[in-house]
C-alpha cells in the first residue's frame, strides 16, 4: 500500500534540494536558465522524475539537458544526503512540455479572436431576414372582467 501524502512530500523537497544544487554547486558551463517546475515520485519512493524548462532555444536545451545528465549523480547523493530517507531514488530529469503547450494555446486563442473580429465586422451591417422579432403573438382582447378572477365568484380555487 502506498501513502501518496508521504511521496508528495518526498517529491517536494526533492524539487528544493535539486533546485537549490543546481544554483550553488553545478558549475557546469552547458547548464543554461534551468527552472525544475515538478517532481513525481513513484509510490515506492524508488523512482523520481524531474521536470524542467529552459529558458532559450534548441540549442542551449539539449546542452542544458546533457549537463543535467552529467550532473545526476551529484544531485543523487545530495537528495539522499538532505532528504534522510533509507533509500534515495533514482534521478530522471524530463523537459516540460508546459512552455510549448502555453505558446500552442496562446497561438490558438490568437486565431479565435482574429475570427471572431471578422465575423463581427461582418456582421455589423447586417440585418434580420424576416421581422426584427419573428415569433407572433396573438392579439386577445380582453373584457372588464377576464383576467382579474373577480368573474368566478371571488375565489381563486382556495378552499378557506
């Protein structure tokens, strides 16, 4: 049985001690503008993946990615060290997809809005097919007592 509160914890300082190692003792010079956005931890408590972003282009992430990779073992041992569990996980770093998802949705909104401008501009001078209201409406006339309930004796089908 796995304790799902005991491995989000584990996920979360794992995510500070690789974050905080990554700033003071990686000097590697491939390492780019790294942010380590999420951690999941296995229920086992065996396995860790950390997600990252970096911040350029393609060129500088697989390079941010190949330090990562050389720095594994580094972070491994510091987790272990900081995080006084019997058995460390093992380390897997994965690029997150969030930067491209957010830029995919953005472009997307931004073709919805260049849609909806033009069927607003369309459809400024526009005018209804039929009537303005289509639907009819029947003409009652109505005597002195209809409608007031005055007709049926007084009462308005309460039993007093």
């Amino acid at each position: 049985m796995t304790d799902t509160a005991r491995a989000r914890k584990l996920a979360d300082r794992i995510r500070v001690v690789v974050a905080e190692t990554l700033q003071r003792r990686i000097k590697d010079p491939r390492l780019g503008y790294v942010t380590i956005t999420d951690t999941r931890v296995t229920g086992d408590l065996r396995e860790a993946t950390v997600f990252y972003t970096v911040y350029g282009d393609d060129e500088e992430r697989a390079a941010s990615a190949a330090a990562l990779e050389s720095a594994k073992g580094v972070l491994r041992s510091e987790v272990g060290r900081q995080t006084g569990v019997r058995f460390t996980p093992s380390l897997t770093f994965v690029p997150d997809a969030l930067p491209e998802n957010a830029r995919t949705i953005d472009d997307l909104l931004e073709k919805a809005r260049a849609s909806d401008a033009q069927v607003r501009q369309v459809s400024s001078g526009a005018t209804y097919a039929g009537d303005a209201d289509p639907y009819r409406k029947p003409v009652r006339e109505e005597g002195p007592d209809e409608g007031t309930g005055a007709a049926d004796g007084g009462t308005d089908g309460e039993d007093a």
